[in-house]
C-alpha cells in the first residue's frame, strides 16, 4: 500500500526528547539539514519509510471536541504543508509537544526526527509526506578493519540500527479537511504507557473506509465463528471451517457488503444470524468503530484476511485435513472399539 522507490528525502530536522518526569530536559537544534550524501540519503530512507510497506492500517487524525485544529500534530503539518519555509520551526514545535506528553517514568529518551519527503506513494498515489520518527533503542555495533598483515576489532556504542524503526508516523498531504492519511509505527512500548505515542500524542482514530470496513466485518466474522459460536451451538470444526469458507467466497464473488443478504447466504441460521448481529453491535461498541450494514468490498482487505482464514482440521500430529468445498462430503464419528475419533472423507478421483 505505502511504497517508496520514488521517494526523496527533501529536509531533515533532529531533536533530542528527555523524559519530563525523570527531569530529563528536551535539546533542539538550530537549523535542519539538507543531506547531500547520496548513500546517507538511501540509509535514512530505508530506516525511516522501509517499514511502512507492511502497514495496512491507515488512520486520521482526530480531537475529543471534535477541532482538527486543536490537534497540535495535525495544526503543524497543515502548516509545514502550507509552507515549507517555516519547517524547522514547526519541527521545534513537535518537539516541544512530544516532550510533553512523554510524561511515563517508562518513556525512554532518544532523538526526535521530523522529515519533509517527495513523492512517497500511498494507494497509488505520489504525495509528500511529513515524517516523525523517534528512536529510543541503542545498540553496541563491532566493527572489523584490516591492519597490517591481519584485522583488528573495535565498537561503536549507542548506535542506531537502521533495520529497527521504534516509533514513527507518516502524514500524507491528501485529504486534510478529514484529517489527513496517517500511517504510524510503534515496536517497542506495547503495555500501559505506550499509548502516548498514537493516542496522547498524534490522537489518531482508524480511517473508516471500505479497507477498515471490509477488514473489520470479516475480522468480527471471524471471531464470532471461532469464539462465540461453541457458546450457543454446538458445532464440529468442519462445521466452522464451512461457514469460514462460505464468508470468503461471499467476499470474493461479491462487489457490495449488504448485512442481511450475508447473513441470510452464508449463516442461513436465524438464531445464528441474531446471534453474529448482536456480535457485531456488541464489537462496535467495544471498540467505538461503527461497521455499516452496507458498504463497497475492497479487495485488498480481503487478501489481507485470506491469509488468516485457516481452512485446516489438525488431528493429534498425524493428520492435516483442508477443507475447501463441500463439507457434507466430511464425516466424523467415534470409533467405540478403538476409542478414538475419525473422520470419513468422501471423493472420486485422487490427484
């Protein structure tokens, strides 16, 4: 979805985050830098864009009183958008911000970097895109070099490694009256205080297009059959397998979502299908994520999920059963002499 074998790095700002409440201070500098290294320029933008595209999730940004102005992240991309003459400054300004909501004695330090960057595509699309990145993990490199008629070893420590972004987002120049697309990267906090990142400091909320919705829809389907079903009925695996099935070939073959033509086609229950609405209502407001009764199918989402529809019967570690068809050619039952389950697979030809 993001790519950027065009992308340019255009200006660069660096800024140091302490933590606010270990009296850690913030350092900011002076000018940006306009880097001219043509290998540098090719690391920097492998460290920062690289792992972006294996994001899917693109979200918005967004304020409780419901003002994207009132955003501070959101107010100083509109501005650098607006004039890329004032981006160190606004740069500072993120910093300032992101210094203040680092307020967890567990938010480490590390450099702030700000990017302006040309041509970065999205959804097909060629934009510029403001990149905040912050890097809060140092590692001990080795380094071998030859000398005299051998080789000698030294370090470097605190280093960065450019394989491992810690935390970052990308805010593309489209869409700003709904709050720009925003794609966001955060691998190392993922208990209590890191939230800070995506909720404190960017407050962001999931873009709710037909990607999410389709994502969404066939994500809560999912746990419905897998988790909630053995509640209420009772159900053999083929049996789950089958309505998993059903769900992807309805997504597949189908342009449109409709809520009741899915439920009637492929759960075909009337007790499941109350019981997959309720589920559905009960996710939205868990969540705060509303899931229309009708949208477009996006096809990438349906890819995405694809790949996590497991389709397999795993019996002890003998045996692996795909089932991609007809289920009522699958039969289980209870072997009393041996005192084990089995399953009876009817077909004509073996391939």
């Amino acid at each position: 979805m993001i790519s950027f074998y065009e992308a340019f790095l255009a200006e660069l700002a660096i800024h140091r985050i302490g933590n606010k409440s270990q009296d850690e201070f913030y350092v900011l500098s002076d000018q940006s830098l306009h880097i001219q290294d043509n290998l540098l320029k090719n690391l920097l933008l492998q460290y920062f864009l690289s792992p972006y595209q294996k994001v899917n999730e693109i979200y918005r940004f967004t304020h409780p009183n419901d003002d994207l102005n009132l955003n501070e992240v959101y107010h100083f991309a509109a501005a650098i958008f607006e004039d890329g003459s004032k981006f160190h400054e606004h740069s500072q300004q993120l910093a300032k911000y992101l210094y203040e909501v680092s307020g967890h004695p567990k938010i480490k330090s590390g450099e702030l970097y700000v990017a302006y960057f040309e041509n970065v595509q999205i959804e097909g699309e060629l934009l510029d895109a403001i990149g905040i990145f912050k890097s809060e993990t140092k590692e001990t490199y080795l380094k071998v070099y030859p000398e005299q008629d051998g080789f000698n070893l030294s370090y470097e420590e605190d280093a960065i490694n450019i394989t491992k972004l810690d935390k970052g987002c990308l805010i593309f120049n489209t869409d700003k009256e709904e709050g720009f697309k925003v794609a966001v990267i955060d691998q190392t906090n993922r208990s209590a205080e890191a939230v800070y990142w995506k909720d404190e400091f960017l407050k962001l909320k999931v873009r709710n297009d037909n990607y999410n919705q389709t994502n969404n829809v066939l994500g809560v389907y999912k746990s419905f059959v897998t988790e909630k079903l053995d509640e209420e009925f009772e159900m053999t695996k083929a049996d789950k397998i089958d309505l998993l099935n059903k769900s992807m070939k309805y997504f597949k073959e189908k342009e449109s979502f409709d809520l009741d033509e899915f439920a009637n086609e492929v759960i075909a229950n009337e007790d499941g299908i109350e019981s997959f609405k309720n589920f559905k209502k009960s996710y939205e407001e868990e969540f705060d994520t509303a899931i229309p009764d009708s949208f477009d199918i996006n096809t990438a989402a349906v890819k995405k999920q694809a790949r996590v529809f497991k389709s397999i019967i795993k019996l002890d570690r003998n045996f692996h059963i795909y089932i991609h068809g007809d289920k009522e050619l699958i039969e289980k039952g209870f072997d009393e002499d041996k005192s084990m389950n089995y399953y009876k697979v009817y077909f004509k030809e073996e391939a």
